[in-house]
C-alpha cells in the first residue's frame, strides 16, 4: 500500500483524476478475479493482495479530485462521504469475520459479504 501512494503521486500529477481512476478499478477487479481463478495458492493470493494494495491507494484521493473539479466539493457531501467511508470500514471487516466464523466459507466470505453489500 506504501508502495502504492508513492507511485500514485507522481501520477496522480501527471494525470488527471478521471484517468487514473479507470486503471485503479481494473487493477482492484483484476486483484478479486485472480484470487477467484485459484483460490488454494499462496502466490496467487500474495499477487493479489499487492494488486489490490497498489490499486486500492489511489481511489479516495481521486474520489476527492473528481468531486472538487466538478464543482461538488461541499461540506455535506464530504461528510456524506466520510461517513459512509467510515461506516464500511466498520461493518464489513466484523460481517467477514461472523461469516467465516459461521459458515464453511472460510476465506472465500469476503467475496460473499462483498457482493451482498
């Protein structure tokens, strides 16, 4: 994730927001895929935890560029958004956790609770 801020600066300044969004998203799909395609194997879930990391860096602060370029840039919809951000990085990691607690998933739940979210 370090990594990846580092290598997202200098793009993120040479590059508008809107270009660098599309090629963070494919990285993070591309990063689920991979883990989906061979669930079992070490590397291929080291690969994908990097791909995710150094995709996963760059979206908020694009999120954010986008917003003030297009004039959106307002305190309630800032708040919105940390609330929101805030509210799934504490639901989502404890629904993973009860599901793999619960189920026969194992570490397969997270795709589960991420599409039923």
């Amino acid at each position: 994730f370090t990594c990846g801020r580092l290598g997202a600066v200098p793009l993120a300044a040479a590059l508008p927001p809107e270009g660098l969004l599309l090629p963070s998203l494919v990285l993070e799909v591309a990063s689920a895929l991979l883990v989906l395609c061979d669930p079992s194997s070490e590397r291929v879930l080291w690969a994908a935890t990097v791909g995710a990391g150094v995709g996963v860096c760059a979206l908020y602060s694009n999120v954010m560029s986008l917003l003030a370029g297009h004039g959106l840039m307002s305190a309630p919809i800032v708040s919105a958004m940390q609330f929101a951000c805030s509210l799934g990085h504490m639901t989502l990691p404890n629904l993973v956790a009860l599901v793999m607690r619960h189920t026969s998933l194992g570490h397969e739940s997270l795709f589960v609770v991420l599409a039923a979210a």
